[in-house]
C-alpha cells in the first residue's frame, strides 16, 4: 500500500489533471460561475483549488524524493510551483472576457493553499508511517501478513 502512495506517476497524473481544470475554469469567462451571496468568495475558491493543489504538488515532490524526505525542502518546492501556477492562473484570467486577473489577494490566497496542501501530505504521510509501523510490528518475524494469517489457520486445523 506504502508504495502506491510513493508512485510519481500517479501524483503526475493527478498533479497534471489538477493543473488542466484550474486552466480550463480559469478559462470560462466572467459571470459563467455560481453566484454566492458572501463576501471573497473568489479568494475562497481560490485558497481551496490551491490546497488541492499543493496537496498534488507536493505528492508529487515527496515521490521523487527516495526514502529520506527533507519536508522543508518539500514545503519550499511545494510553495514555490503553486506561487509560480497562481501567478500563470491571474496572467491567464486577465485574458478571459469578464475575468478580472492580476489581483494580488487570490494570489496570496493561491499560495497560501499551496502551502496547507503541502502541510496536509505532511500528515497524510506521517500517519500512513505510522500506521505501516504499528502493522509491521503485530507480524511475525520475516513473514507478510496473509501468509502468516494463513499459516495460524493452518495450525489451528492441524491442532483439531
């Protein structure tokens, strides 16, 4: 299970999918979306879309990492690509009918998504290390899981 989470091309994928749907609803033009009634709801989305993102992101950079993880060095690639995909996302708005682009506040708001997401892997992969810690320590020695649950199964039978 461990390693279908440190896959990079399944993060690629999801990382590459992610980045095509922000181009293509950052690409529908203005007043094309859901009406809210509260104030920021754009930095909102944006701060939300980001923290997926950066999840994605920085899924992607702990995959390459190998097994020592430098998570600083995760956090600070993770910020730099969602900074650096927030600020194509406010250029390409600024070229959509209706679409207001360049505000720095959704590019705050970008970031600090980008941020969380990265966060969020954080403790996606700390509990997943300590989930795959409490597992490897209930198993007897030198055997995977199902075969020693169907050696004890074995046994029990031979018992009767």
């Amino acid at each position: 299970m461990e390693r279908v989470f440190r896959h990079p091309v399944l993060w690629l994928s999801a990382t590459l999918f992610w980045v095509g749907a922000l181009w293509y609803f950052s690409s529908l033009p203005g007043g094309s979306g859901p009406k809210w009634d509260f104030p920021h709801t754009d930095k909102i989305l944006h701060y939300v879309c980001f923290s997926g993102g950066g999840f994605l992101v920085a899924g992607l950079v702990v995959s390459l990492s190998g097994d020592r993880i430098n998570w600083t060095r995760v956090l600070r690639i993770t910020v730099l690509l969602t900074a650096l995909l927030g600020w194509l996302d406010e250029w390409h708005q600024c070229q959509v009918p209706g679409r207001s682009g360049a505000d720095p506040w959704d590019w705050l708001a970008d970031i600090l998504g980008g941020a969380t997401g990265a966060l969020v892997v954080r403790m996606f992969f700390g509990f997943q290390a300590k989930i795959t810690r409490l597992f490897a320590s209930r198993q007897p020695e030198g055997k995977p899981c199902l075969e020693a649950q169907f050696q004890s199964a074995d046994e029990q039978d031979s018992i009767q």
